[in-house]
C-alpha cells in the first residue's frame, strides 16, 4: 500500500456521494476517483445479467486507467447484483454496499422493518437471502422504489422536486397502525446510496417518526480497516468526478463537500 491510497468510489450517479463523504471523513490521506456511471442509469431499471455485463468489463477498464489500491461498490443494486463477479474477475479488495438488514433487524423494537432499495435491489436473491439470514423473526416489508433515485438526482442537481412525489415512493414504507406505538414500521433501512440525498425531506414527510439505517458510516470503517493505519496527513492530490456519459459535472460548489472540501478536477 502506498502512503496516499487511491480509492475508486463507483455508482450509477450520484448517491454514491453519500457513502463517499464517509469514507473521506475516515480516510482524509487518501486520494478519491468517483466514477458515475451515468450513461447506464437508473441501474434499479436493468436485470442482474446486464448488470453484470455492464460493470465486469467497465471495471477492467477504470482499475487499468486509475490503479486504485481499494474500490468501493458504492451502490446496492450494483453490489447485490455483481459483486462475486468483481471479486473473482480483479485481486484489487472491493467493499460493498449491502441492504443493512442485520442491524436494522437488531435495533427494531416493534419487530417491523421496511427495506427501501430500487426495484433490482428488493427483487435479487442475495437480498432475500439476508431476510432469510438476518430478519431475527421481524416482519420485513421490502419496497422496490421506481423513482426515488432519479428524483435524489434531480433534487442534488437543483431542479425542483415535490413532496408528493417523494411521498408517494415513501408511503409503502410505513405499516402497521399508525395510532399504536408498538405495532408500527420503526426502523427503514435506506438500501439505496441516492435516498440519504432526500434524508430530510423524508423524515419531514415521514407519517410518524422512524429510525433511518443509513449503512455509509460502517462502509467508512471497513474501507479504514483494510486499507490499515495511516500516517502522512492529507493527500493533497485534490479528487477527480468521472461520468462515463462524458458530461462535464458543473456542480461543483454542490459536490465539494461531499469530497471534504477538496478542488474536484
Ligand atoms: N445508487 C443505486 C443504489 O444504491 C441505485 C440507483 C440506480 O437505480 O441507478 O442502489
């Protein structure tokens, strides 16, 4: 390992800056690649085969360009869908984003968990299989959201975004009586890296309060872990944005604090 690790951060668009804000906050020594792959969003529209068609040969392509010590899969539908394929395909580690089930499971006191992840996200086996592994007897509502990340985008990009679209997307979340405290959703693991983007909004439209599992400050410490110990300070290589459609990203003010204040090239 290098002193200043290079890590590829890689999405569909732009949620993946949600689980980057963390990993630079933890790892401030490393240079950051983010690569949106744009040009094949929405990911949640495509089947598991062109996932994998897509990112296997792409990947190739952005670890022989940017050598990156670590990529972080920062996308669950990407990840449920393709992340056995990267691992047997390329030696450089991968950490995923996963539905975060598991801890959602533990902490739920009403035992009533939603999974809010894109249509390819709730419908993959490697999610139902954590249901099957790690539900601990709760009852668990997966919602497989058309639009949800495609209005994140829209919003991060400055266009106006309604609540009754955003509501209409969260609404299945919520189960149960909404008068009785202990017989209702209490906890909705955000399974998709675009929805963190609408966090507030959510929690404003939210019909009764939840707990919001957001899984990018685990990511964080996992990335840290493999990558070990640091020492030489902050990189000052600055942070590249990639969109493989080409398009100049022109939202810089915006983006900077998504890469700790870094000049984005
Ligand atoms: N950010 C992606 C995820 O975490 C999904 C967005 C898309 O549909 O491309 O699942």
């Amino acid at each position: 390992m290098t002193n200043s690790p290079t890590i590829l951060v890689f999405d569909s668009g732009l949620g993946g800056l949600t689980v980057l804000r963390e990993v630079v906050a933890a790892r401030p020594d490393a240079h950051y690649t983010y690569v949106a792959d744009d040009a094949f969003f929405p990911y949640g529209h495509h089947s598991e085969d062109e996932i994998i068609a897509r990112v296997v040969p792409l990947m190739g392509e952005l670890i022989a360009t940017h050598k990156p010590d670590l990529v972080v899969i920062a996308c669950n539908t990407m990840s449920v869908s393709v992340m056995s394929h990267l691992r047997a395909a390329y030696r450089v580690p991968f950490v995923g984003t996963v539905p975060a089930i598991k801890p959602a499971c533990a902490q739920s006191k009403t035992r009533r968990v939603s999974v809010l992840g894109t249509k390819a996200t709730v419908k993959r086996e490697y999610t139902q299989a954590l249901i099957r592994d790690h539900s601990q007897g709760c009852e668990v509502t997966l919602v497989g959201s058309p639009e949800l990340a495609t209005l994140a985008e829209a919003a991060l990009s400055g266009t106006t975004v309604d609540d009754s679209d955003i509501f209409a997307e969260l609404k299945p979340c919520f189960v149960g009586n909404p008068e009785d405290t202990t017989a209702r959703t209490d906890t909705i693991v955000l399974a998709c890296t675009h929805y963190p983007l609408l966090l507030d909004r959510m929690e404003r439209l939210a019909p009764w309060p939840v707990q919001w599992i957001d899984p990018a400050p685990a990511i964080a410490r996992r990335v840290s872990d493999l990558l070990g110990p640091y020492g030489c300070g902050i990189a000052q290589t600055g942070a590249e944005m990639i969109f493989t459609s080409n398009r100049a990203h022109g939202l810089s003010a915006t983006l900077t604090p998504f890469f700790g204040g870094r000049a984005v090239a």
